[in-house]
C-alpha cells in the first residue's frame, strides 16, 4: 500500500451526472459513481468546467439506478449537467455545504435547505424542459429518447423533496435493531429463576464456583499501581502507552522478531480486540490498493462482530469454507481452495488461535500450507488473536502462526486482546499491530492510523494498559502471569476431558465426541442443531446459541453431569 503522509482528514462524496447529449447516445454504458477524494476541488473543477447542474449521493446512499454517467473533468466525454449542485461536508468539521455557498475553510451553508430547494426546482425543470425540447421528431427514435426522458424522471424523483414544514428532527422513523444475541441470552439467564441453570453463552472465564476470577498478578499489579504517587491522570499518546504497545508486540510477534528489529511495525493501543479489529479495518478501507468492490473473506462461521466491523467500514464481507459439520472439525481443502480462488491480493481475516466458535484450529503444517497459497496470491492476512496463551496455555505456541507468517513475509497485521488472558474484559485494553516491510513505510503507517484514531477515540485509557505494562515488563509478574494463564486454560482442558468421559463412558451418548477434547480454547461446537440447542435452553434452563457452541469456561465440576445428562437427552431424544 502506498500510504501518504497524514496532513489533514479528507472527505468524501459520490457524484453522477447526465448531460443531454449523452442521453441521446443509445450506444453508451453508463459506468458507476465516480468516488470524488476532496469535495472542495470538485466542486472548483465544476465551476470551471462550466457544470451547472449537478447530482450528488452521499457515499453509502448512491442513486439506485442501474446506469450512471462518470463525470470526467478534462476530456471530451465530460458531464456538464445533472440534477442537482454539489452538496458536500466539510472535511474538517462536517458542517455541510453547498456549491453556491461553499467556503474553503471551516463553514456551513447558512440556507442549505433553501438552496437544496431552489437548486433541485430550477435544475429539475430545466433538465425536463431541454430533454422535451431536443427529442426527436423521427418516429423510429421517439420511443428510444422517451425512455431515457423516463429515466431522468425517476432519477429525479428519487431525490426526496424538501419539506419546509417538517420539524426538528425526534428520530421517530428510526427503526428498532434487533437485541444482541449473547447479550440477550445473558439477559435471560439472569432472569431465570432456576437452582440448577446453566450459562454457556458468554465468553469469559468462570473459575470452578462459577465466579468471575480476578488474575492473582493483576491484583498484584493494581495495588503497585496505587501506591505509585508519580502517576496521575493526563492523557495518553494518541497512539496508547509506548510501554504497553511495545512489550504487547513483542508478544504476539516474538522479541527476537525481524520486523521488530527492524523498526517496521506499528503499534497502537486500541479498545481492546473489538477496537483493534475496528481500526485495522478503518484503515484497510481508506489505504489498501482494492481491485474492485472491498472485500474480506471471513471464516463460515466466525465471531459475530466481524460481520459489523466491515460493513461499517463499507468493506464487504464474504464467507470461506472453514469448519465441516460432518467431522465437526476443520474444512481444510475448502480453505486452501477458497484461498487459491479468490482474485490476487485479497484479505482473508484468520483466527490466530482458538477460532472463535468452533475452537477448531489448523495444525502447524496446515499453518504452513496456508502461508505458502497467500504469498504465491500476495493476499493479506487479517490476524484477530484473542486468546494467546489462554488457548493451550503456552504463549509462545498460541502465537506460532502469527510468527510464521511474518517469517514467511507474508502481509500482515494482527489485532490483540487482552480481556481474555489477563481477565481484564471490562478495561478493554488491546494492540493493533500493521507489519511493514521499511522504517519508512511504517512511519506513513503510524501518521495515518494516528489521524484515524484521534478522529474516534482521541486518546485510549490508561488503567488497563498500565496494569498490562507492569506485567509484560517486570519479569517476575510475568512468570505469574504465565502461571494464571495455565490455571484458566488447564481448567477449561480438564473441563474437555471430564465431558468426554460422561458422554462416551457413563452415558454412551451416541455419536462420536472426540471433538470436544479435539478443539482448544473457550468455545466447543457441539455438533447438535439449532432445535437441540433451542430444547436445552427453554426446557433444560442451559443457556447457549443456536448454533450448539458453548463455552466451556461456564462447566464446572458442580454443574457438568447436569449439562451432560441434558445433552445427552437431546441427542437421543
């Protein structure tokens, strides 16, 4: 990616025109929206060019029409008329303008809907008038230029006329979203009044009385912070606490790491994994060198957010096989397939370790195998890690494949989460981390994600990132640390274990479950179906997704031979 030295945030606007001429070119395809960079020189270009009538949508509302004329400023085929003049923002306050109104610097249209008005009538009725005045009189061509006539009308009528009686705005045509499902099942379950209930949705670490557990290192860590008088409460660097986003890179990349010793990465500290998967998406959308409409290719299936995260970004997602219902295990040949399909240089989002829900991850050579097909394709990877160390209970090996691609030079960044392996879901303390191949190259890097962040968040907070820095720095908290995360994942591996035992030895529920010890981390895909799933939920008081993945965190040696024998129950039943 060539990515140019920040200096100041742009805007953006999508216009579509249509001159009279153009109209009459049965011939002509009309291309898509031109993606205009900086609406303030578009609108000096058009001035200048001699448009008068100018139809703009903003980027995520572009007309519906199936043709659409690219307006070309400086050649022969440029559009010099449309519907309506320029309507833009600001790029740095937003304030909006017009194209009769516009200002060079921080502003508003002062009549901006009296001016929308007048423009759209006067533009509409000179459109009509000058299309009605060149049709044709040959009879074999009126029926031809009458059908583009209809279609300037239904243009036009797609933009909204402007009512000058309608109040302030109460948001009362916003429509009501759905709840989130794990959040409703959470809900739910809180609600439930039953001794024996069973909570397997949420992802966070229960201990064996199924409570929440404070790390014992980062009460340690809390309380030195406390008793340190020297730190107070400024603001951060845009880009987090250095200390933070240096060790945590070291983490997930290896200390020794050659783009680490060659001071080509970046680091930011972000609102945790959610806020560094949003980040590296935001800058994917502004920076990457797309060959055509955005996209990322995600896991069928993977964590819901990821859907949201692109789409808000206006990258689209698309699916790629990965787990196979039939083994309950992984789709190996559909990854590698969907891999070598897919157009040179696309973004496939992986799951670093503990994929997230099935808990299916690739072995070491299916790694490499899949490294080697995204440097042959040169795609980028999209690491999401959220679970390193909580998946085996080994760091260094939950961040094997991480390391192996940067080895490999493969194009990547990662987004790190912290709430998992150190416990701390509710600080939401993570890491975004852009690989580059030069010094220079990050430095763009940095520049830009810096602007980014300051446009969202401004500065992250300190706490978390204070209490993870003590940990990852002092080599004797660390060692602790390292010890806590083998209590949560060997917990969570015994939990595996005693499962499989009631399944295939007590209960001899039929199927085959070599599954459950099979997948690592959190999560397990059970293999039963949405009606199974749904059974144990409103029957059995056991609460999980529809698509049969439960958290093991939320089995204990109090509540398992209850949930086995409920499962058991569905299955058979």
């Amino acid at each position: 990616m060539q990515i140019p030295n920040a200096v100041e945030p742009r805007g953006m606007i999508v216009c579509t025109g249509l001159r009279v001429a153009d109209i009459k070119q049965t011939s002509r395809t009309l291309p898509p929206p031109v993606v205009c960079p900086n609406p303030l020189s578009v609108s000096r270009s058009l001035q200048s060019s001699g448009a008068t009538l100018f139809l703009y949508t903003h980027a995520t509302h572009a007309m519906p029409g199936k043709k659409r004329c690219q307006h070309q400023i400086g050649t022969e085929n440029q559009c010099n008329s449309a519907a309506l003049r320029i309507v833009g923002q600001c790029p740095h306050c937003r304030a909006q303008f017009c194209g009769t109104h516009r200002l060079p610097e921080h502003h508003s249209c002062t009549n901006l809907e009296d001016c929308r008005q007048q423009a759209f009538e006067r533009n509409k009725m000179k459109l009509e008038t000058t299309v009605k005045n060149n049709l044709s009189s040959e009879p074999g061509r009126q029926n031809q230029e009458l059908a583009y006539y209809t279609r300037i009308r239904q243009l036009l009528n797609h933009l909204p006329k402007l009512d000058r009686n309608m109040s302030a705005e109460t948001w009362q045509q916003v429509p009501l979203a759905p709840p989130d499902s794990i959040f409703k099942l959470t809900a739910a379950y809180k609600a439930d009044s039953f001794e024996k209930k069973i909570n397997l949705g949420v992802g966070a670490y229960r201990d064996d009385n199924d409570k929440p557990w404070v790390l014992p290192v980062v009460q340690k860590a809390s309380e030195l912070i406390l008793k340190d008088t020297s730190l107070d409460h400024e603001y951060l660097p845009i880009t987090g606490l250095a200390s933070f986003t240096s060790a945590a890179a070291k983490l997930i990349l290896g200390a020794a790491s050659p783009a680490i010793q060659e001071n080509r990465t970046v680091s930011v500290q972000t609102i945790s994994g959610t806020g560094a998967n949003h980040l590296g998406a935001l800058f994917l959308s502004r920076f990457y060198k797309w060959g055509g409409t955005p996209k990322v290719y995600l896991s069928k299936p993977t964590w819901a957010n990821h859907q949201a995260i692109f789409k808000n970004v206006g990258i689209e997602p698309v699916d790629y096989p990965y787990y196979d219902p039939k083994t309950i295990g992984l789709d190996f040949n559909g990854l590698i397939g969907a891999l070598q399909n897919a157009p040179n240089r696309s973004v496939f989002l992986l799951h670093a370790c503990a994929h997230n829900p099935t808990g299916v991850d690739p072995t070491e050579e299916q790694w490499k195998a899949i490294a080697d097909v995204m440097l042959a394709k040169n795609h980028y990877a999209f690491f999401d890690c959220a679970y390193q160390g909580f998946a085996s209970g080994d760091l260094d090996r939950d961040a094997w494949a991480v390391r192996h691609f940067v080895n490999k030079g493969v194009a990547l960044l990662v987004c790190q989460s912290f709430a998992k392996n150190a416990g701390l879901y509710g600080e939401r303390v993570g890491a975004l981390h852009v690989v580059s191949t030069t010094k220079e190259t990050a430095d763009r890097v940095r520049s830009q994600l810096s602007v980014l962040q300051r446009s969202e968040i401004s500065n992250p907070p300190t706490y978390g990132a204070r209490v993870v820095s003590l940990i990852l720095n002092d080599a004797g908290l660390f060692e602790e640390w390292k010890e806590d995360i083998k209590t949560m994942a060997g917990r969570i591996i015994e939990m595996r274990r005693e499962l499989y035992r009631l399944l295939t030895e007590e209960l001899r529920t039929p199927g085959n479950w070599e599954h459950i010890v099979n997948q690592i981390g959190m999560f397990s895909f059970t293999g039963i179906n949405e009606g199974q799933s749904r059974r144990l939920v409103e029957e059995e008081h056991i609460y999980l997704t529809g698509n049969g993945r439960i958290s093991m965190a939320g089995l204990n040696t109090k509540n398992i031979a209850y949930f086995a024998e409920k499962l058991d129950k569905v299955v058979r039943n």
